[in-house]
C-alpha cells in the first residue's frame, strides 16, 4: 500500500513539474517599453542624469498595461507571440526598479 502511495505521489509530482514550465512561460511574458518620453521623470525618481536611462526596457506584461495605459490582455496576447511593444506614458515604482537594474548592469 506504501508503494501505491509513493507512486502516486511521484506521478503526481512529474505531472506539476511537467506542466509549470508552460503555465511560468505564461506569466513570464516580456513587454518592450519605449520610456523616452517619460526619461526625465525615471531620472528624478532614480537621482540619475537623464542620459543613464535607456531608449527602451523590458517588463512584465503588468507593469507594461499601467504604464502604457494599455489593456493587460491586449499585452499578454502580443508578449505570448514574441511582439509586445508599448510607449510609456507614465511611471511607477516597477518600472523605475527595472530602468535602475538595467542601469546598474551597464
């Protein structure tokens, strides 16, 4: 009986580790940001010189669809065929976190 049960736990478990690189690509899905048309505010909010931040950067596709004003849907449905690009029409903290990565990485 202990040897059922270990085998269906283990099947159980190759069966999640099987399916989670499908469903993390799902959710990993990058967008290309153009962010020059909010550079000076990233450098106010990062206290660097304007020209330390990037033309363009890659974000999840959330954090593209709020500084975008664009549908997240609408995003996820590009980023999933390898096309996702959006303009930024705004900042937040998420997006300030990747140009400061970016920036720290040269």
């Amino acid at each position: 009986m202990k040897r059922i049960a270990s085998t269906i736990a283990s099947l159980a478990a190759a069966s999640l580790l099987a399916s989670s690189p499908a469903a993390f690509a799902q959710q990993s899905g990058l967008v290309n940001v153009d962010i020059k048309n909010v550079a000076n505010n990233i450098a106010q909010n990062l206290k660097v010189d304007v020209s330390q931040i990037p033309v363009t950067v890659q974000v999840p596709v959330d954090v593209a669809a709020t500084v975008c004003g664009v549908a997240a849907n609408v995003l996820g449905t590009q980023a999933a065929a390898g096309n996702a690009t959006c303009t930024a029409t705004s900042t937040n903290t998420a997006l300030n976190q990747v140009v400061q990565s970016q920036i720290k990485k040269g």
